[in-house]
DNA sequence: GTCTATAAGCCGATAGAC
DNA sequence: GTCTATCGGCTTATAGAC
C-alpha cells in the first residue's frame, strides 16, 4: 500500500522534474512546483527540506537509468550488438526520462555543481570502462581504429538531443511531440553512423567474454 | 579609435558570456558580472538597459556566426566536401565562442524563451535549406538514404558537445582543456562517421551548382 | 501531518551626487 | 558619463494554528 507520503513524494518530485527541465534550477520557483503537484507550498519543505534537497532527489533519479544503460558494455557480445544496445538503451532513456534527462544535462553544463563525488566517481568509471572495451575491440581487429573517447562523445550527444534539444527537434521537424516511428529512425540513423563509420561489420564471430579494462 | 564606450560594453559582453555560460541566466547576478567586468554594477545598467537585453545581447553574438556556419551548403560541391567544411565549421565554433555556444544552448534547452521570432525563422529556413540539399543529394544517388532531419541533428548534437559539454570531456579524459590535436581527432571522428555512415565516397565528379531547396 | 500567514534576505534596478 | 548608496519586489523558508 503506498502512504499518503509517498503519494506525496511522487507528485511532488514529478512535478520538481518538470519545472526544473523547463526552467533551470534558480528560475523554478518551490511555489510552482507546490502548484503543479496540487498541494500546498509548505509540503515540499515538510518533505524535501528544502529546495536544492529536492533538486539533488531529482538528479539523482536519472543516474541509476544512466548507469544502466551501459549495460550491453558489461556483457559479452559482438561490437555490433554492444553497441546497438547501448545506443537503442540511450535513446529510450531520452525518451522516457525527459525531464530529468534535461536536468542532468543542465547540470553538467553548468559544471556539475550539485553532483556528488561519489556519483561523478561512478559515471566517470563506467565511461572509462565503456572506452576500454572499444579500444580492446579496436585492438582485436573488430572495428576500425576511430577514437574511443571521441566516439562516446558523439553517441552520448546524438542520443541525449532527443530530450535535450526537444525544442529544437519539434521546430525542425514541425512535428510537436516525436511518435515511435520517429525514435525508430532516430535510433537507426545513429546505429548506421557508428556502424558504418568504424566499419562494424554485423556479428561474425561469438564474442564470449565482457571486456575487462582495467 | 574605439572609445571608452566601446571599451566598456565590450568588457561587459565579455564577462556576461562567461557568467550567462557558467551559471545560466536566473542564476547570474549583475553585479557578478560587472565585477568580472572590473567596472560598478551601475554601468551595466547603463549600458544595456536591464539584464535581460543584455542576456538577449550575448545570445545575439552567436546567432551570426552559427548561421555562417551554414555557407558551406550554400556553395556548389560534392556532398563530401560540404559536410566535410560544415562539421569543422561547428566544432570552430564550439571551441572559438565557448561561452556563447553554452548560452544558445541553454536557451534552446529551456524552450527558447528569449529568441525572437525572426531569429527562429531565420535558423529554421536554413537548417531547411540544409535538409533540402541532403535529401536531393539523396534523391541523386549521392549518398545513402540517411534520415536527412536525424542526419543533421546528430551533426549538431556531437559537434556543439564540445562547447556545451566541456566539463564532462574534461572529466572523461582527464585534460583541463583540450588542445589542437585534440579537436582535429574530434573532427575527423565525426567527419568519418557522417561520410562513411552515409556512403559519400570523396568528391568523384563535379559538383557545379549549390541546391535549391524549396 | 497539514497549511496559513509571515519573516528574512537577496538582487535587479535607480536616484542623485560628482 | 560615472559611481555610491539605497529602494522595492520577489522568493526561500518557517513559525505556529489546526
């Protein structure tokens, strides 16, 4: 059974997403948010303390998914297959978790203010680890020797437009929210640039172990 | 002679860029800037009014620059050497004007609520104009067909992530700031997942006439 | 646990001396 | 044209009734 404090909760960080996404962190006003989630403004310091106590929950809510998704890279599996994973794990990420997808990307274009040492430790690890299992494939002879680090950069870029550049997508495309088909060929046009681009060639042989770097 | 005058709103420009940049717009303080500045906060009122025309100010400068960027698909040639001298473009841009790069990008991300009408306009018919060439490329058999709307944003998307994202690539490679060789392996990365992910082979024939887009 | 009513402080903006 | 000194509004945060 969920209490009326969670409930609570809930409305309350659903609503501190949005308004955080859409304004920035010192542009949101705690009485809109208050407003959003249909309760009184004094709620949101009852239950988060204060502001930057509920932006931080926020933030915090998108690096478990972000972490997640570098799953295939902590797999066995054929570049191809890794890598597509990755890809498709980050479009959905966009997709699903705008709002704080938005925030996290605020966040670090602002130098990462709110982030914790710990959770900087972790994305940082799990990159470093994504980059080395490239390089091992690169090594191997499965792919063609493009720069790891530079094509992380432009796989995270391309997929988190979608959520952050949102804006900008609809203007483009004059399309005001993007459908599945949409994603569909978001995602393929990303698969086939990075595929094509380290010349991947489809799964040719088993790869049976994770990549382990150090 | 530039005068007094000049010198100081220039000053001014450039220390609200940095502030804009790092902070964002509702978290910057006007005197933080004139301090930055070396002149009394007074002055920047006097000079610009109101803290939002001279955000507005700061945003303008990058306007003109990123829509120069765009000359490339306004010249006649081979679909090889236009996205070739587009994505150098960009990254130019992400590594010459920082600053104002991470402000457009905030004010993209937050819905573009201080960009005028014909400024939108004005970016929207090119970014058009841009598809337009790509899909007749397409439509020539020029290239594969690539999504040319999805094309385009993973171009901005990777290239500007060296602006808006510097702290996570400092982060990620462990480099305070990156240097020369690195922003020409960030542009041959991208350059060849763009020719290589749509099947442009280098410039075979020629290509006499820049196209006409609807 | 919940909410009204209020305090406290910060920051954009300016009046007015020089 | 320039700057000191100050106002006024707005927002976070809370005291205290229910």
């Amino acid at each position: 059974m969920t209490s009326i404090r969670e409930r609570n909760k809930e409305l309350i960080l659903r609503a501190a997403s949005e308004e955080f996404a859409d304004k920035g962190f010192a542009a949101t006003k705690t009485s809109d948010i208050a407003a959003k989630a249909g309760l009184p403004k004094p709620n949101v310091y009852y239950y988060f303390k204060s502001k930057e106590n509920l932006y931080r929950e926020v933030l915090e809510s998108i690096i478990e998914p972000l972490l997640a998704a570098s799953a295939p890279f902590n797999q066995p599996g054929h570049p191809s297959e890794v890598l597509t994973a990755y890809i498709r794990s980050k479009i959905r990420i966009s997709r699903e978790l705008p709002h704080a997808s938005k925030v996290f990307a605020s966040e670090i274009m602002h130098g990462a203010p709110h982030l914790s040492a710990e959770q900087t430790k972790q994305l940082n690890a799990q990159a470093r680890h994504n980059i080395g299992c490239i390089q091992s494939w690169i090594d191997q002879g499965l792919m063609a020797p493009v720069d790891p680090h530079h094509l992380l950069f432009s796989i995270w870029a391309a997929t988190q437009t979608y959520a952050d550049f949102d804006w900008q997508i609809s203007t483009v495309t004059g399309k005001a929210r993007l459908d599945d088909s949409d994603y569909e060929a978001a995602a393929q046009t990303i698969i086939r640039l990075v595929l094509k681009g380290c010349e991947i060639s489809p799964a040719a042989m088993t790869v049976k172990e994770p990549c382990h770097s150090l």
